[in-house]
C-alpha cells in the first residue's frame, strides 16, 4: 500500500473512528495502513443506516459496498480509498473476501425494522459486527483470533449504550424485547422516554452489566501477545461505563489505551 493511500485512510479513520484509530497506533508501523483500510470500510458500512431513511436506500447501499469489496478482492477497486485500501488488504494479508461479506450482511439490521428478542440475538449480532471487525484485526497482526471474542462483546455493547440517544431519535431498537417487556414497556414507549425516566436508566445499568461482564472475562484472558492492538479499543468499556453515555474527552480514552498498551493486556 503506498504512503498517500495510508496517510488518507489514517485521517478518514480518526475522524470516523477514534477509538480504533488511537488502538492501532500501537500496532507495528508496518500494519498500521491495513489495520486502517479495515476500520475505514467498517466506518463506511457501520454507519449506513444513519444517512437513510428507507431499509431500501440501505440495503442498496450495502449492496454497493458488497459490489466493491468482490472487485477490490479481484485487484479492481472502486475509485475509493477505502475500496483501495481494501484491494491492499486481500492482496497482502490473509483477509477473505467471505468475512467482509459476512460483515456487511449483519448490517442489514441497523436499517430494517427487525428487532432481538433476547440477550442471545443481540450479542450474536455484536459479535459479527464489532468482534468481526476485532477478529479480523487480531489476523492482520498475526495474533490470535479466539482471544477476541469477549473483548468485542463488551465493546460493541458498550458502544451501543453510549449510542442509545441516536438509535432512539431515529426509532431503531438495540434493546431485547424481553427487557422491555419485564418492564412493562413497549419499543415506540421506550423511544420517546426522558433521559432522566428510571427505566432508561435500567436498561442502560442492565447493557451495561453485560458489557462489564464480558469485558472482566477478557481481561481473564490470555496475554493477547500479537493481537493486543486489535483488542485496545475494549480499554475504554470501564470508562465509557462510569461515564454511561456522558462524552469521554478524548485525552481521557488515549490514556486508558496507554494504560492498558503498557500492561500489555486490558
């Protein structure tokens, strides 16, 4: 991948991405670039849904980026950074093709009216999203998979409590339905909650939960050695958690990133 390439993929995904962008800083200088080309594609498909406003604008949207992964995986990409970024991707690390597609499959959630019934359907959806995308970046670096997967867990379930207020101002439940229910509530009900309501407050404290939970197994964890760059960004779940949903000035999360980089673990 040449420099320009990578120097513009880097700035797409600090802005887009902080937190991956601030964990990749520790990986080696020479992966950098293919950590970044991965997180630039999963900005641009984790974020569809938030520019439609019909599941069809969305769905067609994740089928252009479906489109333009099978020619960046053939050496012909879009006229895309990241479409470039992931030509260089397949080209030089062992990332295939399927695994993207499995990625921006999943993501035809966020736009369509589908909603989890339980725990059980919202962490497999966070796993083949946010640990997808950590799994993945534990590959490029040469580390372990496996050791991933409840790091992932509790990111992106932090992630989606810190994103509560912007799923709710377009109507998309993240919430399982046997939550709501065992507090008497129904999604368009919890949509239009206060932000100071008990019950949003509970169901935060209950995501939340979940989220420690998964993040205290990682922490049990094996030394993730290799992979410890691709995991980084799960630092911030304590922090995000006693925030809970409030703003994490960002020379706070790249402290507990270095922090946790020095430990060598989270």
């Amino acid at each position: 991948m040449d420099a320009a390439l990578a120097n513009r993929l880097a700035a797409s995904v600090r802005a887009a991405d902080p937190d991956r962008y601030f964990s990749a800083l520790f990986a080696p200088a020479h992966q950098r670039p293919f950590l970044f080309a991965l997180y630039a594609f999963n900005a641009e498909v984790s974020r569809i849904a938030e520019t439609v406003r019909e599941p069809m604008l969305g769905a067609i949207k994740l089928e252009w980026w479906r489109e333009t992964a099978e020619g960046a995986a053939k050496g012909s990409p879009r006229n895309h950074d990241a479409a470039r970024g992931l030509a260089a991707l397949f080209a030089e690390r062992e990332v295939g093709l399927a695994e993207l597609e499995a990625i921006i499959a999943v993501r035809d959630f966020d736009s369509s009216a589908e909603q989890f019934a339980d725990f059980e359907a919202l962490e497999t959806y966070v796993d083949a999203t946010s640990g997808a995308v950590m799994r993945l970046a534990a590959r490029i670096l040469g580390g372990d998979p496996a050791v991933v997967r409840e790091a992932g867990l509790a990111y992106g379930l932090a992630g989606l409590v810190r994103a509560l207020p912007v799923h709710n101002s377009r109507h998309k439940l993240y919430l399982p339905l046997d939550m709501l229910t065992a507090m008497h509530l129904t999604p368009e009900e919890f949509f239009h909650l206060e932000k100071d309501d008990p019950r949003l407050v509970a169901a935060k404290r209950q995501m939340g939960l979940r989220a420690r939970d998964h993040f205290f197994a990682a922490r049990a964890a094996p030394k993730p050695r290799a992979a410890l760059a691709a995991i980084l960004p799960a630092a911030l779940v304590p922090v995000y958690l006693r925030k809970m949903g409030r703003e994490v000035p960002i020379h706070r999360r790249q402290m507990a990133l270095l922090s946790a980089a020095m430990k060598k673990r989270l």
